[in-house]
C-alpha cells in the first residue's frame, strides 16, 4: 500500500497570498508561512525548459 504513494507525483503549489511555495501531492489548506486559509497555484513545471521536475521558472514570486 505504501509503494502506491511513492509513485504518485509532487507538485509544486505557489501561495496566492504571500507567495510561498510548498512541494505536495495536492495543496494544504492552511499556508504554513502566512497562516492563512489561501488558494494555491500549481506551478510545477511541465515544460522541456526546465526538465519537467520543480518549480517553473516564469512563476516565482516577485519581491
């Protein structure tokens, strides 16, 4: 039963409120930086660019 979520892809998940960004199979419901009940973006990387794995690049958050 464990094998099954090993092979179950993380993504990348981009804090609608303050930016942060947290590697899980699908999103937390509170941000563990804000504190906040926020939506989160996938912004895991699909594209050749950058090697399908991680973040993609275009979206990290600006400061």
């Amino acid at each position: 039963m464990a094998e099954n979520n090993q092979n179950i892809m993380k993504n990348t998940w981009k804090c609608s409120n303050c930016g942060n960004t947290v590697v899980e199979i699908k999103p937390p419901e509170i941000c563990p930086s804000c504190k906040q009940k926020c939506e989160f973006m996938n912004v895991t990387c699909y594209q050749p660019d950058c090697g399908f794995t991680g973040m993609d690049k275009r979206l990290k958050p600006t400061k």
